[in-house]
C-alpha cells in the first residue's frame, strides 16, 4: 500500500494563515456558538491534515477546505453539542451586524432564519466571496441546483426585508 502524503508543518501553517479566519466566521455563523466553532475549526483541521493532498488550483483548494468546514459543521449540527444562541447578543461585532439601527441587524437575523441550504449558499457567496462553481464543489451539489438556491435565498430575504433598505436585493 503506498504512503499518503504528509502535510509538511510548513504548509499546514500557511493553509491556516490563509484559510483560518474564514473558516472561523464560516463556522461562527453556521453554528451560532464561537467556542463550538473553535472546536469544529479545529476537528477541520485535523480532517485537512489526514486527507491532505497538493492541490495545485488555489480555487480548488479553498472550495476543498470549505466543504471539510461544512460538513464538519453539520456533524455539530446534527450531533448533541447543538445549542440554541442568540447571535445578536453573542455576536454584536460580526460582519452585519456593525450597526443594528440601520437595518444590518435584521439583514444578518434574517439571513440566519433562512433555511440551512439557502443560509449556506448566501454564507459561502456572500461572506466567503465563493462562485457558484466554488460552492457546488463545496456542497457536492450542480451547479445549476447553487444558482437556485441562491436565486430563492435572496427573493426569500427580499419579502423578509420588504419596505427596508435592502428593497433591491
């Protein structure tokens, strides 16, 4: 059986001075807890590194740490480490969220409400800057199944948002 290559020390550091602090505030908002999303941060990691293969494609490799995040999300979802947050209260300093009064709040309630395949297309496009092409990788879905959601993500929270600022999403 051959070796599986070993992430060198060196490259597991840039991968997580390149990609930590957005898989933090991927997780952060996925879960709703920052010490849960610390923890699965880390358990995402730790899955990077024993799967670790040079990717030569910066794209590819970002859409490829982002689906380990994900998925490494939803097994918190799913598993009893679950915990109902109020993300206003636990995260008044979150993208979004700078100023409540004006409707960023509300934008970033709403967005949280939205159901998880819409919520995670809007969270990968919007707050990871990932293409539809990126975020299919990420989910394992088609293309053309992203671009729907997306498409039902943003007219969900335009009849949320009616009469506000955010009109013309």
């Amino acid at each position: 059986m051959a070796e599986l290559p070993v992430c060198e020390s060196t490259e597991m550091e840039r991968l997580v001075d390149e990609y930590g602090t957005g898989m933090l505030r991927m997780c952060c908002m996925y879960l709703g807890d920052v010490h849960l999303a610390q923890d699965a941060v880390q358990d995402a990691f730790i899955k990077i590194y024993r799967a670790w293969r040079p990717i030569e494609n910066p794209a590819a490799e970002k859409a490829w740490v982002m689906r380990i995040t994900v998925n490494v999300c939803k097994d918190y979802l799913r598993s009893a480490w679950k915990r109902k947050v109020s993300l206003v209260e636990q995260y008044p300093e979150m993208p979004g969220m700078e100023n409540p009064k004006d409707g960023q709040g509300r934008l970033f309630q709403e967005i949280m409400a939205l159901k998880p395949k819409y919520k995670e297309v809007i969270l990968l496009h919007y707050y990871q800057q990932l293409k539809v092409n990126e975020i299919a990788a990420v989910l394992g879905a088609p293309q053309s199944t992203v671009s729907i959601r997306l498409r039902r993500a943003r007219e969900a929270l335009k009849k949320r948002l009616e009469g506000g600022q955010y009109e013309d999403l």
